[in-house]
C-alpha cells in the first residue's frame, strides 16, 4: 500500500463521516428515479443508479466484515468483489421509488451499524497500527468517499448530467 493510497483523517468523528456520506448518497438518489437510462461514465467505468447503491452497500458491508474480524483477532477474508468493474443486468433496471425506499432502508440501517460499532472504540482502538492495514479510523475515512454517489450524480430536472470525470 502507497501512501498515496492511505485515507487522510481529521478531528470529525469517524462514525459521522460515515452517516454524513450515506446520507448525501441519498440526498442524490432520490433524484434518480428520474434516470433516462442512459449509462453515466466515469473514466473506464459504467455507473447507473442500481450500480451507485450496490457498490456503496457492497464496500460498507465488506470493510464492516473486515472491521468485525479485525476487532475478533481475525484476518479479514481475501477481496474477491467484481467491484465497479462490471455491470449486472440488475444495475441496467430502472431505479423506482420503492428500490430508492429499499436503498434508504439498507444505507441507513449500515451507516447504523457503522456508528454503533466506531462510537464503541476509544481513540486508541481506532489509531491502532496493525501491519500494513489502514487504521480503523481511515478505514472510516474511507468509507466516507461519495465517487459511487457522484458517478451518477444529481439527475433532478435542474442538473445536467455530469462529463466524464
């Protein structure tokens, strides 16, 4: 890992981090029921609402399994994740307001999750240094990137879509 790979942190709490960049992923999502199909990229990446929300949860979910085993004295499992680099048939569907209902529900109950557990570790639980693994606190940091929420963008009927990044 480059040091131009590790998260910068700062003095916000890292669980906040976390809440504040699923909530702004939502805040874009509910204009995404208004996607015209049309396949938003970034770099050599397709990005389409179905896919932001599934990437988003995918990355809570396995940095919080990391975390888990982590916390356990566990190594975390090995990254097999297709990622962002594949479309499924499933993130081409169109994005309704019962899968932005579905997505609300998942997000929220993850970035829950994510701050019951951070709010549970003192400071130097979180600053720990453990071989070359980031922290647990850039690990938050991390997890506080909005680049899947951005890929799509804000699709409401006042914002064009967004070039290539």
């Amino acid at each position: 890992m480059s040091d131009d790979d590790v998260p910068a942190t700062d003095d916000r709490d890292p669980a906040r981090v976390i809440e504040q960049s699923v909530a702004y992923a939502l805040r874009l999502a509910e204009t995404w029921t208004n996607w015209d199909g049309t396949l938003r990229q970034v770099q050599d990446r397709i990005y389409t609402p179905h896919k932001a929300i599934r990437r988003l949860s995918d990355h809570l979910v396995d940095h919080l399994a990391e975390l888990e085993a982590r916390l356990a004295g566990q190594s975390p499992l090995p990254d097999h994740w297709h990622a962002s680099a594949i479309t499924t048939s499933a993130d081409l569907a169109p994005f309704t307001r019962e899968d932005l209902d579905e997505a609300r529900s998942r997000l929220t109950r993850l970035a829950q999750i994510w701050s019951v557990r951070l709010r549970s570790l003192d400071d130097e639980r979180l600053d720990r240094v453990e071989g070359d693994a980031w922290t647990l606190r850039q690990l938050a940091f991390h997890l506080g990137s909005t680049y899947y929420a951005d890929a799509v963008g804000d699709l409401g009927t006042d914002h064009p879509p967004p070039l290539n990044h």
